[in-house]
C-alpha cells in the first residue's frame, strides 16, 4: 500500500538536508508497498519523465524549425 504523505519542503540552496527529506519521504511512501506497487510506482514516475522529456524534444524542434 502506497501512503498518500505530502512532499517535503525543499529549500533553493538544495542542501544535504533536503536530500535526507527526500530520502524519509520516499520511505515512507513506500515502507508498506508490495514489490508491484513498488515497480508501478517507479514506473509511473518513469513515464511521466519519459513524456516530460518528448514534450521538450517536440518544443526544441519546433523553435529550430
């Protein structure tokens, strides 16, 4: 089971600190989760940069153009 907790606050000088945040942030996201919630968390996060980066591609080849 995924637990729905809020994002950290991270702070504009990304400071080891804000790592550690991340760090206790995705454990306990994930502390419950089965091996298959995990993939499909990963996955899903996966995709979402993956058309992030198509997204980006297209606009760069728009302004060249």
């Amino acid at each position: 089971m995924i637990h729905n907790v809020p994002k950290p606050a991270i702070s504009p000088a990304f400071t080891i600190e804000d790592i550690h945040k991340i760090r206790e942030w995705h454990y306990e996201i994930l502390k419950d989760a089965t091996p298959q919630e995990r993939a499909d968390y990963y996955n899903a996060g996966s995709r979402e940069f993956q058309d992030y980066l198509a997204e980006r591609k297209r606009l760069k080849a728009l302004a060249t153009t």
